[in-house]
C-alpha cells in the first residue's frame, strides 16, 4: 500500500514538473511573438523615416543635424539595445516634425503629410505592440517567479525578461513644442 502512495506522488510531482516547464514554454514563446511583432513595427517605421526625411530635406536644408540624428537612430542590434534605442528614434522624430512646424509650405505639401499620417498610425500600432509585450512579458515573469512555478523555472533556467520602459526622467515628461 505505501508504495502505491509514493507512487503517486512521484507520478503527481512529473505531472506538474511537466505541465510546469511546457506552460513555461509557451509563455516564452508569447513573449518572443510579442517581440517579434513589435520589431516588425518597428522595421516598418524605420522604412517610413528616410522617406520622410527626404520631404522635410528639401524644405529644411539648415536643419540637416536633426534630419542626420533621425537617421542614425535608426538602427539598433540587441534586444535590449532596441527597446532603449526605439525611444530615442521617437524623441528625434518629434524633433523632426518641430522643424516641420517652421516651414507651412512643408506642412501643406500632400506627401508629406501622408507620410505624417502613415508615421502616427505606427506610432499607435506600435504603441499598442509595446502594451502586449509588456503584458506577456509580466504574466511570464509572474509564472517564473510565483511558488512553486519559480522551482520548475529554476531547474530549467527560465530567466525574466526585461519590460519596454522609458529610462529617464526627460522622456517621461510633456514635449514642449513652441511654435
């Protein structure tokens, strides 16, 4: 009879062992899905900047440092790097369409405000991407961290992931745009 008990337990412990790692899993994956859809979104924005740059050149010719810092913000390697760097490239592109506010010739001009337009949209989408990263990201670090799922993850060395988030002061603040 006592082997019946410890047998049970053994076989209760590998079920939830192993309903505990694929359920680590799958959220893993989430979070990977998520940061794979915020990078298209990201890629489609920087696709977007050169053409807009391009329509601000030719107004803006004594601007060129901003038009120049747009662009060399543009490209960002690690996954980390790319969350830090992403809020740069939005700082720089709100600099961008200050510069715009200056030339009312440019701010008419139908391809530039499409591409305007095209911009704000994937600021939203990408906005809304950053929201279902963040959220899968907290329900898997919820899961790695909560007993007993943070013994399963530390068996299997299931590390947290790290959240979008603004890293300063200055970006958490109103723009101040004057016109």
């Amino acid at each position: 009879m006592a082997i019946y008990i410890i047998l049970g337990v053994v076989v209760l412990l590998l079920a939830v062992l192993l309903w505990g790692y694929n359920s680590l899993v799958r959220l893993r994956n989430k979070v990977n899905e998520a940061f794979a859809t915020m990078d298209v979104l990201l890629k489609k924005r920087y696709d977007l900047i050169p053409a807009l740059v391009e329509a601000v050149k030719g107004y803006a010719r004594h601007e060129s440092n901003v038009l120049i810092d747009v662009t060399n913000k543009r490209s960002t390697a690690s996954r980390s790097a790319q969350l830090n760097g992403e809020v740069k490239i939005g700082d720089a592109l709100k600099e961008l369409f200050v510069v715009a506010e200056g030339y009312p010739e440019l701010k008419a001009n139908g391809n530039f405000l499409k591409l305007q337009d095209q911009l704000v949209r994937m600021e939203d989408e990408i906005s809304l991407s950053r929201r279902y990263y963040n959220g899968s990201v907290r329900e898997y670090n919820n899961r790695c961290q909560v007993f007993p799922m943070n013994l399963v993850a530390g068996m299997f060395d299931f590390k947290p992931m790290p959240m979008f988030s603004v890293n300063s002061d200055a970006e958490r603040r109103a723009v101040n745009v004057n016109i």
